[in-house]
C-alpha cells in the first residue's frame, strides 16, 4: 500500500503528462474507460459483494445498504456518464481574455488544469467513476479517497479504469485511491500542500466542517443547504403552493430542498391550509410559529433549533413573517447561502430579494430544486459550492479549472 | 479598543449596506475620502511622527525607514489612488453569462461582493488607503490588521477615512483597523470563518507561509516568486540581454524580479560574458555552475540552496542547461509558479515552454517585470496570487469579487 505521500508524488508526475494530452487522447481514454466498465462489470460486482456483506453483517439496511448496492445496469451508468463527459466541451486551453497593451505585449487569460485534486468523499461508489471523468477531462490528475464501507468496489473501479488509463497511453496514477480508510490518511491529505492542488469534501456536513477546519490544502466547499422559500405577499398562489411542494418533497435528501418556508402575513390565511393539505398528501411534518400552528390542522410548534435546521426529511418548518425585510433578514440569520427562492408577481420585490440576498443561488418563481449542474446546463457537476473563492454553486469542469497568463513579448522590458 | 469580533459583527453589518450602494455612490466617496487625505494631511503626518520616532528610537534605518515615512506628496499619492479607483470599471453586476434553460429558466451568473475581506499586511502604511478603495469599489468590507511599526500611521488614516465615509452617508465600518498588533489578533483573524469570506496576507513569505497553513478562512495566497529566464538556443542576443539585465536589476526588491537565469549550452560561450559584463554594471553578484565561473569573470559558484533562492537583492544564480527539457524541469523544481519567460526566436519551442511551465504568468520574449495589476491593464492591484483556486498572478478589482446565480422562473418545478 502505497504511502498518500507517494500517491501525491505519483499524481504530480502523471499530472505533467495530463496537461500535454490533446482533448481528442482524453476523450478516447473516456470512452476506453466506460468500455472496460462495460466489460468487467462481473469483476466490480464481486468486489461489491464482499462490501455488501461486510455491510449486512454490520446491520446497514434501508437506503444506505442500497447506496452502495452496484449491479449491471448501475455499472452502465458509470460508463455511460464516462461517455456523456467525453461529448462535453473541454475547458482547458479556453481564452478567458486576450489584450493588447500600449508596449505591444499581447496578454492572453487562458483556463489551465488545477493540477492535482483530492477527493474525500463518503458517497456511493459511483462517485469515483464520476470524479475521474471530471478530473481527466480537465486534464488533472485525482487522489480518491472514499469511505471504508465501499473499499473494494471503489479498489476494482479504480482497477478498471487503471487498466484502460494504460492501454491508452496514458499514466496509471491520473487516477489513484488511498486505500487506508482511517482518520489518518484524510488528515494526511489536508496537509498534501506540496502535491494537491485543491481538496474536496463531498458528504455530511461534519466532514466537510473538519476539512474546512483543518486543510492546509485550499479547499472546494460543498454544500449544507438550508434552503428557503419565500412566498410574498404579491405571490400567485398557482405558483406559490407547487413551488413549495416541489421544493420540499421532490426530493427531501438533498442539499438544494427547501428546509424553511416563509409565508407573508396577509397571505397566510389565504395560503397556508392549502399548504398544509398539500403537504400531507406527501407525509410533510410541519413545525410553525403560533399563526401557522392556528391555520395547519396537525403542525406542530417549531422551536428556535428549527430554523437551524437542514431536516434532508419529510420535515419543513414554516414561519409567517411581516415583510419582505423580514424575510431577507431570517434568511441571512439562518440561511446557509446555499439556495433561496422569492415567490411574487411584484417587479421591485423579486428585483429587491435577488440583489440582497446572499446565496449561491437566488431564485424568483421556482423550485430551488434546480440547483445542479445538469440542470444549470454545465453537463456534469462534481458538487455544490458554498464558498465564495473560486467557485461558487453547481461545479461542472470550469470550476476544476484554474488559469495562467500567457504574454506575448517581442524584447519588450520595464521602463 | 474592539475585539477583533466586534469588528467582523461591525463590518458583516457595513457589508449588507455597501452591497446596496450604486456606483456612483461609491465613486462620490472615494472622492470625498480622497479629499480628506488631503485637506487633513498635517493630521496623518503628525501621527506618522509617532511610527518614525519609533522606529528611530529601534535603530530602524536606510530603505526600511523611508518606506513608514509620509509627507505631503506620499499622502497626495494616496488620495491619487483613491480618485483612479473611482474611475475604474465597477465590476459588480457584470454578467459573466446569462442562458435561457430549455424549461424557459433563465439563468444569470453575476458579480457580486465577496463580503468582509480580511487583510493581514506588514507594507507600508500607503497599503491602508490603496486596500480600501479596492474593497469599496467592489462593495466589500474590509478589515485591516497592519504592523506595529505603523500603528498610528494606520489609525490616523483610517480615521480621516472614516470621517469622509459618514459625510457620504456610508457606514465607517466599510473600513476599520486592528489596533492590536500582537500575534493574538492574526491569530483571532485566521480563525474569523464566520465573519470573513476571504484573508489576504501581505508581506514576506514567513506571514503568508504562516496565514496558509493555519488560516481556516479562506486565503488569498499573494506571492513567492522565484523567478526565472530561459535563453533558449534559438534566442536574439539583443533581445536575450536587454530582458534578461531589466528582469534582475529593473527591481530587484519585488516578487517578479529574476532570480535564476538559465542559458543553453549552445549559446553559453557567445552570450554569458556579455551577460556578466551588463551585470556587472548594476555590480549584480553572480552565483553559477562550472561553465558560468570560466565564462564570468568574478563569479561565485552556486550551491544547490542558490536555486532555491529568492534573493530580492543584486544577487543573480545563473545555470546552463542542455536543452528546452532541462529547463522546463529545473523550473519545475526550483520555480514558485510566479513569473517564468523563454527568451527564444524558435516557435515550437516558445509554444512548449508556454504550455508546459506551470506558473500563473509565463512570457516569451519580455521581462518577468511586466506581472504587475497595472503592466497587465487592470488599473489597480492588491496582490500578485500564486496559488490556482479562485485567482492566479495579478488580483485588480474582479478578483476582490464572487458570483451568484440569479434564476428568471416563472413557475418552474422540478420534474
């Protein structure tokens, strides 16, 4: 087993051979890599197996136990998320800028690969497929580092892949996995300053708080969303409710469902049961402040914790708030600047909740289910940033990009 | 006297003012504030008494002691700066892209203010006014922790821009100064997550070396700069020399100086006596290999440390190297990824060098002196960053911003 040192020295390397490759040699290495998914499927799925196991024996059921569940068609659709990322557009090489100074030099801004990027993620194993595409694509090499539970189908994915990595002709190591699970080697990687690049937490919000606190290496936040929904006083209801419902019951799991939705007084009475009833059909909890307990058959009386609270459950908590100030005000007080969406027909409202509130995403008149790459249109998404350095909101391949200034000179020198 | 998180509550309040300011707003006072460093420049001058007595009384002389001295023209330059800043482009608002989602989503990605910006300095007390009027262009709040020697120059300036910041009707605490200098207040910065989007050391490489592995905010790592020039095989003497003389000796004090020289062995013997001839006209002191002490007279031999060097000084290490190979991996060895050039005539090889060295600036044919906000056509500069997450090689105004998405709905759920 391999030091993460050694793995960060190995990846340095193969990194200078990355940034050489033509688009066209990452994209055959793509589609290579899917095949040999494809075709090895059955060695990947005995792999699993034994993860499955270890997992059964230590009592995972349910839809963690399913997570890491890979079969046939769920090995497909690694290969073909390879495949999706081989059609996109590359990145590297993009102009950003390209100016002529008064002296005759030309300077071009031109997007370049980060180099080397870490990984620590806690996620099903198809993530490692997933990071690989986005990494090699932009011409960085990867260290992963996933979670004990998915060891050795994370072991025979990299295996795989590896293998295609060499037939053709590129270095084994653009793709690398720490196999050592323990705390230490995740510690180990935040202090890599001299190999990676950027580290980047993906998982619950207690992993990415010890990396942010504790990496030395520049860090890609993903997000903790407590995301909100503000239906204004000018809101029309056709849009209000099913905003409302999609944002919360779509899908309860994700950083981008709402957690708090906030309801204008003077629509409160109009609006509210209908809320009410319409969450229901979908099992919703509702924990409200006095008025909405009084309009809610069934809510419950929400505490101070639950505007904290990102439920990721079939949980909302709802609040009647005075004014629209009051609803930018809760949101900066509770809001994690993840997603937040305003409701309303009224022009200087939407325009007023857009430029004060502080989020990755503001939204007026939709679901905050649509932060996401794929629905942002970047074709691929390696998380949701809630930082504001670099990259902030759903990260594509740009955002696995940094830049370099080339200039153009013809003897030019300092005056 | 705050503590340092009575100033982050302070300026996280002044930063939700300031993202609601017009341009014109914030041009009008940072011409007021201009104005101010005048009319009360007798002000700023008694208190920098205070520093220069200090710093007399600590036997602090020579070009240390100039760079804490203010007099009417150095505060005349400040409110200078001040009223350039005013006429840059306010880069707040500019859409990076703005799409129309197949859903009829329309998504805006727009500039916004970072927030609070911390700043972590040891410069000269200029730095104060010159970090300001950047912040507040781009609606940023800014929190300034300069040195000891400074102290009263810094609080009389902050003060006098205080005073112009409430004759503007804008909150004072746009800008406030640590008063504690001690290492407890850097410290209580670096760990100001909850107040501060982004830190920013400015000084020498034990504070910033210090701020990157310790800050858990953000940090905008500004540079390191082992610089270098490569004389190609294929290069023109009369470019070759003139670069190579300016990039040592224009400025040796700064990060984008020259530090190592590299040449071809091809052209060794024609040019590096000519080269330590020009050299020995700014009495540069030469540090090289085997070849370099035959073909100079007078110069030292280099140890392994000499490439490692950032002399900042009259000091110039100087290697021959066989090929473009060679020089591409000894700056990938020795290099800060700052500011590297190839001095060459030869196309293929220009193309390689600027393609294969990874450095946030790379030059064919012109002095490393040119990495600099204003040489670049920024107008302004708060740092030269050497690190590849969010900005790399010169940060003016844009790089002092973030982005957010701001989604056009009009009933969108997801599907």
């Amino acid at each position: 087993m391999l030091s993460t040192n050694q793995l960060g020295e190995n990846a340095k390397e193969a990194s200078k051979a990355l940034i050489r490759l033509s688009t066209d040699q990452k994209n055959k290495a793509l589609q290579l890599a899917a095949d040999y998914l494809t075709s090895q499927a059955d060695f990947i799925i005995q792999a699993n197996a034994r993860d499955m196991d270890a997992a059964e024996a230590n009592q995972v059921t349910g839809a963690l136990l399913d997570r890491l569940r890979l079969d046939a068609s769920r090995i497909e659709g690694m290969a073909t998320g390879l495949r999706e990322v081989a059609l996109l557009d590359d990145p590297v090489g993009e102009a950003l800028s390209m100016k002529n100074r008064p002296n005759g030099l030309q300077i071009a801004q031109v997007r370049v690969p980060l180099g080397v990027v870490g990984i620590i993620y806690e996620s099903r194993p198809n993530v490692t497929a997933d990071a690989f595409a986005l990494c090699l694509k932009t011409g960085n090499a990867v260290i992963l580092r996933g979670g004990k539970e998915a060891i050795h189908s994370n072991k025979a994915i990299v295996h795989v892949i590896q293998q295609a990595l060499k037939e053709a002709g590129i270095p084994d190591a653009a793709i690398q996995l720490v196999e050592d699970t323990s705390r230490d080697s995740a510690v180990a990687m935040m202090k890599m300053n001299q190999y990676l690049d950027v580290l980047i937490p993906r998982g619950g919000a207690g992993l990415i708080q010890t990396v942010v606190a504790n990496s030395q290496v520049p860090v890609l936040e993903t997000g903790v969303g407590n995301c909100h929904t503000f239906i204004d006083e000018f809101a029309d209801p056709q849009k209000a409710i099913p905003i409302a419902v999609n944002a919360k019951t779509h899908r309860p799991g994700v950083c981008n469902a709402m957690e708090t939705l906030l309801v204008h007084q003077s629509v409160a009475e109009a609006m509210l049961p209908e809320i009410g009833e319409a969450m229901k059909k979908y099992k919703v909890e509702i924990r409200g402040d006095k008025t909405v307990t009084s309009l809610i058959k069934d809510a419950l009386p929400a505490t101070e914790e639950d505007w904290r609270t990102e439920y990721l459950d079939m949980i909302l908590a709802v609040k009647v708030v005075g004014s629209l100030q009051e609803a930018i005000d809760h949101i900066a007080e509770y809001g994690t600047k993840h997603s937040e969406a305003i409701v309303t027909e009224n022009y200087s409202n939407a325009q007023r909740f857009l430029h004060e509130v502080d989020a990755a995403a503001v939204y007026v008149n939709a679901s905050t289910r649509f932060t996401d790459g794929y629905e942002f249109g970047f074709g691929a998404e390696i998380g949701i940033s809630t930082q504001k350095l670099h990259a902030r909101g759903p990260m594509g391949l740009k955002e696995l990009t940094s830049t370099k200034y080339v200039v153009y000179g013809n003897g030019q020198i300092r005056g």
